[in-house]
C-alpha cells in the first residue's frame, strides 16, 4: 500500500526508484539493503519500514523486480 508501478502513494513509484538507480553497479545492492533496513530520508519524510524477515535472496529478488519497475 506504500508504492504503486507509476504514481507515488506514500513512496515514489517504482518507476521513480528503478530512474534512480539506472546505471549504478551497486544498485541492487543499494536497494536490496534499504528494504531489509528501512529508512527515511531517500524520498521525503514518511518512513518506510524494514522488512528485516525477510530472507536475503526474497529481498534481493524484491530488489530487482523494483529496479525493472515493478515488472
């Protein structure tokens, strides 16, 4: 309910994040680590929460479908 594929909702969308990120080595690294540990600041101010139980190929893989966009 935080993200949506093109508009923002309470996080950008995850064509916004994949923009971001394009062109960077580390990006699914980068992202990867900010969805097991959460954070704010990167967008604004509403903190997006850690999904530390996650497992650390589910979030890697999380990672790389937002990079693509959400597809």
């Amino acid at each position: 309910g935080c993200h949506a594929i093109e508009s923002r909702v309470l996080g950008p969308s995850y064509k916004e994040v994949a923009a971001k990120y394009a062109g960077q080595k580390d990006a699914e690294a980068t992202v990867t680590a900010h969805i097991k540990s959460g954070g704010v600041g990167r967008w604004g101010q509403i903190p997006m929460p850690a999904q530390a139980q996650l497992s650390d190929a589910d979030a890697k893989a999380l990672a790389a479908w937002v990079l693509r966009g959400g597809k």
